[in-house]
C-alpha cells in the first residue's frame, strides 16, 4: 500500500460568503489562508488536503465572495505543489447528487485536485459529502486514513447540541482505518478513531468561549498536531459582573461580545458601556441581552458564561425530537435546511 504524503497540511469550512457575503468574513478567510499556508510551509507539509465547505452558500455565490474564493485557491496553489479538496454539503446545489459544485471551477487553478467522488489515493481515501447509502462503498478501499465531510451520529454539532443517531452510518464503521478526518461539524472532537478537526476559525455564537479551531499537520504514521490561528475572531458570552474585576479576560481584542445583564443599570448607562467597551478593546461587535428572572445554572457554560444556541441549532433539534407516524423528522429538516 503506497504512502500519499509525508506530512499533510489539512483544513476544512471555511465558509466564505458566511453572514450575507460579509467582506470582514471574507477577508478573515483570506488572512488565514496566508497563515495556514506560513504553518504548513514552517513545517514542511508536501500535500494540503481540505475537508469541505470552501463557499457558504449552496444556492448561489455572491461574485464578490466568488472573487474572494478564488484569491483564496490561487494562494494554496501557489503554496502547494497539490491541493486535494472535496466537495462539503454546502458547496452543493442539489441535495441528492453532486453533479453541480460551487468549487467545481477550482480543477482548472493548478496544483487544485478536486475529488467529487469517493477515491482511493495511495493508502488514503476521500469521500466528500455523501448521498443516501452511498457510505457503503466507502469500505470497499482500503487504506490507513480516511479524510471526509461525515455527519456522524453522537458528535456534538457544536458545543451545546449532539447529533442524534440517525441514518445508518456509524463511528464503529470505520474501525479497520487507522484514523478518520473529517469535516462538517464544527467543534474539535474525537470518538474512537474518528476526529473532527475543528472548522478554520470560530463563525458564529455556536463557536462561543470555544477557540480550538485553526488547522492539522499530520505525518503520516504519526498523532495528528492542531494549531490554533492566534489572529481568529472570537465569541464570548459574558455576564456583567465578570467584567469588574478583569474586563481584557473576557473582551479579547477584534472579537464578538453578547453581554448579559446579570446587574440593574439605566438604559443610558447601558448604551455608554457599549459604546466604551467597543473602542478601548477595539471589538468587532457588542450587543446587550437582558438575563431572564428564570434563567438556571443549567444555562451557564463552564467559567460562569451564558450558553448560546443558534436559531437554526434550536429550531434543527425541535425538528429532529418530533415523534410522529405522520411526519418524517428528517425529511422536515431537510426542507429546513433547503429553505
């Protein structure tokens, strides 16, 4: 069985066009991508392999955020002498097949390496993101690594929410491999022998007071290392009363604030705070929640902070915990997600 790489620079959703084609969330693509590529130049990476969801989204791409993308594949181009991408469920148009691709264009950049298919390399295999039962072939190829975009039951969505055991795919499924990699969801997390990597930078308030992301150097044969990117915009939920007694603890520079108002202060006092906060830890963003009399301790996060569920996250997980002869849970969030 051959050997695809020495060692492997590997990465996965980035997402670019994320919060309506956001210049801020482009250009931070962009800035880790020159990053990613300073690492795994510093540590002798000869194949850079990513996991998945290159564009946002799957409908259509914002020319803008097309011009981004592909500033974005000509520095990995010029970096590596082959990049291998596969398709994640949000470069897909139709949710059944994976005829058209937002990243299908990238083939014709050199060194980009696109495999829509699931493909057998050198003692490595690439499965993008799957169809139906189409997971069965997986197994027919054999190899130490298996590097993919998997929706995988009992892996936490994000840091508050775990996916539930449908479909037929399994962890224990790719027992005989070595290692799995794989993209998807967006928190670093490992079962058995699979592991999640963890998305290029944290995106929304799912990532909240959650850091590890950034990037996977991997030598063949040997543990996987995980670099965070030091530059990454952060999430932090806060009370407060957190704030008194070291307000930089909490308010890393750059970074998006929901701050919870565990005190009673005036609105006028409230808009100062935001307003000061804002300039002196130069935050991209603040927004002041009111804390409900009936909030629990359940609702805190460890080190005291609010929990955040996205609205999609808590309206996924309504769909997914309806018990019924009469509807098809899955097929109503796949509506959700279409819509």
């Amino acid at each position: 069985m051959g050997q695809l790489f020495k060692k492997a620079a590997v990465f996965c959703d980035l997402h670019m066009g994320l919060k309506t084609n956001s210049a801020i969330h482009n250009q931070d693509c962009l800035e880790y991508l020159r990053w990613f590529v300073e690492q795994a130049q510093n540590n002798n990476c000869d194949l850079c392999i990513f996991l998945g969801d290159y564009f946002h989204n799957r409908n259509n791409t914002n020319l803008v955020t097309m011009n981004y993308g592909l500033q974005g594949l000509r520095i990995l181009s010029d970096a590596f002498d082959r990049v291998i991408m596969i398709p994640g469920n949000h470069d897909l148009y139709f949710k059944d097949q994976r005829t058209v691709s937002s990243i299908a264009w990238a083939e014709h950049i050199p060194n980009i390496e696109i495999l829509n298919e699931i493909t057998a390399l050198d003692g490595a295999i690439f499965v993008p993101w799957l169809l139906q039962n189409e997971y069965k072939q997986i197994f027919k190829h054999k190899g130490d690594y298996v590097f993919a975009h998997l929706e995988l039951p009992k892996f936490l969505m994000n840091s508050f929410v775990e996916m539930p055991e449908i479909g037929d795919i399994r962890t224990e499924n790719f027992s005989e491999y070595s290692h799995v990699f794989t993209g998807h969801f967006h928190k670093r997390q490992t079962r058995n022998n699979v592991t999640y990597i963890g998305n290029a930078f944290p995106h929304n308030f799912s990532d909240a007071n959650d850091d590890a992301r950034g990037m996977m150097i991997l030598p063949w044969g040997e543990d996987p290392t995980f670099i965070t990117w030091p530059k990454a915009p952060k999430y932090r939920t806060v009370r407060i009363s957190d704030l008194v007694s070291n307000p930089a603890e909490f308010l890393p520079n750059h970074s998006y604030i929901k701050l919870y108002l565990d005190t009673s202060i005036s609105y006028e006092e409230a808009g100062y705070l935001k307003e000061n906060l804002i300039e002196e830890y130069e935050l991209r963003e603040l927004s002041i929640v009111s804390m409900k009399n009936d909030l629990h301790s359940d609702d805190l996060a460890p080190g005291g902070n609010i929990s955040f569920q996205s609205v999609n996250t808590i309206v996924e997980g309504q769909i997914l915990n309806i018990n019924s002869e009469f509807y098809d849970s899955k097929l109503l969030l796949d509506i959700y997600k279409g819509l």
